[in-house]
C-alpha cells in the first residue's frame, strides 16, 4: 500500500501521510529515505519520515504522529516549566524579602532571650554557691574555733590537776621529809593517817585523760548535698570517659562473656568451658576487676546498667579473693569491696557485709561513679537525673579497681 492510500502506521495519527520528494524541504532528511522527518515516533523517541511511517517502513506497529504535534507538546512543557520557575523565583523572593527578614529578627529576640536566660541562671547558680561557699567556710571556721576552744578548756582542767597533784605530793613528800619514824605513827598518827587517807582519795578524783570526739574537728562540716551535687556534676561531666577503663580478661568469671573491646560484661547462665582457670579469675562468684587500678587523685567512669535488673558496680581492694563461694569472694560481704548493687527493684549499698538500703524512685540507665582518695569518698551517681545517689567515706587500701558483678542481661563501661 502506497503513502497516500494509508496512514502512518496503527497510531492515531492525523489521516494519510504524504510522500515528500528529497529535498523539497528545508531542514534535517531521514537519512535511509531522503524525505523531510515530518513525523514523530513516540516508541523510539525521534523524528521520522514519511516513508518510515508507512505499513512496510521501519516504525510499522509504532505509535506515529506528525512532528509539529510533539513540538507543540514539548514547547507547552517549556512554557509550563518557565510558569513554574517564574513562581519558584516569586517565592524565593518573597522568602527572602519576608521571612528571612523575620527569622532574622526572631533569632536575634531569642538569642537575647537565650542569652538573658543562661545569665539568670547561672547568677543563681553562682549565688548559691557563693552562699554555700560561705555558709560552709563559717561552719568549718565555728568548727575550728569549737575544737581549739575545747582544746584550750582542756588544757585549763589539766593545767589546774596538775598544780593539784603537784601539791598533793608535795604535801606527802613533806610527811616524809620532816617526821621521822616515831613522829609518823606516835604525833597525832591518827590525824596524819587521816590527812594521807584525804590527799589520797583528793589525788584519785582526778581521773585521766581519756579520748574525747568534743577535741577532734569534725570532717562533717564540710558535707553539702548542694556542693556534692554540683561537683558530682561537674567532675562526671569533664572525667568519665577521659580514663581507658577495661576489664582484665584474666579476672572475668566463666559465668560472663566480656567482649572484644573488654568494656561489656554480659551474664551466661552456663559456665563457660574455654575459659582458663588462673589465680586472677573469679570461678564462682560472676564478677570482674577492671585491669586500671587507683592510689591517689580524683577518678570518675560511668556504666550503663539499663538492660540488667541484677548487676554491681564499685570497688574493690587487689586483696579481694577470687576462688570459692564464700562470702570472702563476694562482692559487698567482705572487708575488700565497696559497691552499689541492684536486685529486681531492690537498691542497696554494700560492704563488708553490711546492707544500707535506698530508696530510689526510678532505675538508673546509668550509674556514674566518683572516687576521690585523697578526701577518701566513694560516690554513686545518677547523671541522667543528676541525683547523688549515695556517698561512702571512709579510708581505703590501696590500689583501688573498679569492680563489677553481673547475673542479668548485660553492663558496659561507657567511653
């Protein structure tokens, strides 16, 4: 079937497709047939000619229309994309011109208020440490004062027993210095014997020195929830994590799996069976020493807890056993080992076999711990809530390790 007798294939093409002679038309030729590309085959995407539009051409089957047609659609695209750009533009400019100009001035409101803010609230806070500060520096002065007065009370008392004793025996050395046998017991013996019974029971009213807290300055003075919250806060905040703490692999219970950063300890109802057994390993008790130990100066390290219901967290002394299952090698029921310890929903501190209960109103995802040797206080901390939840002070042995006990789900050394 020839051009004029059919149209350009099964597309809905506009009615028969004429044949072109080669070159009677301006512009780019089909390069197989020579004709004007007056057509478009929307399958293959390109401008064909007449001849390729037709049954037997190479575009038979494809959807076929005129050239002019799909110009138009795609100028109506252009105009639709310039329409879009123009309202694109129109909005950034009136972004620009309105909002940005308000947000501009919105930040600068609320960066004052920001500013207004942290002022206020840090002249609080510097305030109350400022009253604290001098609160506590009385107290340590009037505490001073107390003792050294006492101290000087004290040294009137002995300082009058003393010339009391003093002429007590004087006046018995004088007995025996100026009578003689026959004088002692023949001159007025029963009133000598009276006067040596009277500086004797005299002498024995004067009992000895004995210890006395009232002469001793008491370190309690110093002890403030405020100041020990706020530098509970301050020391977590710049020290727990600057300190590499890891778990001592040699030490870990065959009860716990520790893992490949030595930071996670995580409970294993079985024991294990690749572990080997050596001086320095727990085989009973589930617990594990840090391989960093302390002597002096301040250190803090934080553990997250959140997924045990059954763990310990402390320190303890080198000294701590590691074999059996007796109280020696358990954590807080010994001389060597002070922790804070959680069962279910119980809270406690425990050492040496003795429990202190807490009560504590929710569970701690975390658990800071602050140990400062040379004020020799141990401290548990909440940072979340910024609570202190308890605080030990006592002499410690040294070296100190940070202790740990697992017998739920998994504990890990935050960095």
């Amino acid at each position: 079937m020839s051009a004029e007798g059919a149209g350009p294939g099964p597309g809905p093409g506009p009615g028969p497709v004429p044949r072109s002679e080669p070159g009677s038309e301006a512009g780019p030729l089909c390069p197989e047939h020579g004709q004007a590309l007056s057509w478009f085959c929307d399958s293959e995407g390109r401008p064909v000619c007449a001849a390729c539009a037709e049954l037997g051409g190479r575009c038979r089957g494809h959807r076929i229309r005129r050239a002019e047609e799909r110009a138009e659609e795609l100028r109506n695209k252009i105009v639709d994309q310039c329409e879009r750009l123009q309202l694109q533009s129109a909005g950034i400019t009136k972004y620009v011109a309105e909002v940005l100009p308000g947000k501009n001035q919105r930040a600068v409101t609320m960066a004052s208020a920001a500013r207004e803010l942290v002022i206020q609230r840090l002249s609080l806070v510097r305030s109350l440490c400022e009253s604290e500060e001098q609160r506590l520096l009385e107290q340590v002065h009037g505490e001073e004062e107390r003792a050294h007065q006492s101290i000087l009370t004290q040294r009137v008392h002995w300082a009058e027993a003393l010339q009391k004793l003093d002429t007590i025996r004087s006046s018995l050395v004088g007995m025996l210095t100026h009578l003689d046998d026959l004088q002692l017991i023949v001159s007025q013996a029963r009133q000598k014997e009276q006067e040596i019974f009277e500086r004797t029971e005299e002498a024995e009213g004067i009992l000895d020195p004995q210890e006395s807290e009232k002469l001793n300055f008491n370190e309690k003075c110093t002890r403030s929830p405020l100041l020990t919250q706020l530098w509970a806060t301050a020391v977590l905040g710049s020290l727990s994590g600057t300190e590499d703490i890891r778990i001592d692999e040699r030490t870990v219970s065959p009860f716990l799996q520790l893992s490949d950063d030595r930071r996670t300890l995580t409970f294993s109802a079985k024991k294990s069976k690749a572990c080997v057994d050596g001086p320095e390993r727990f085989d009973h008790w589930p617990n594990a020493l840090a391989a960093t130990s302390f002597q002096a100066g301040l250190h803090a390290w934080t553990v997250n807890v959140q997924n045990s219901c059954a763990y310990k967290v402390g320190v303890a002394s080198g000294q701590l056993p590691r074999k059996g299952s007796g109280s020696d090698c358990r954590l807080g029921h010994n001389a060597f080992s002070w922790v804070f310890s959680r069962y279910d929903q119980q809270f406690r501190f425990l050492h040496n076999g003795q429990h202190e209960a807490l009560g504590l109103l929710r569970c701690p995802a975390r658990l800071g711990v602050l140990l400062d040797l040379q004020a020799r206080e141990l401290l548990f901390y909440d940072p979340a809530s910024g609570t202190v939840l308890y605080t030990h002070h006592a002499p410690f042995p040294g070296p100190l390790f940070p202790v740990f006990a697992v017998a739920d789900q998994t504990i890990s050394i935050v960095h």
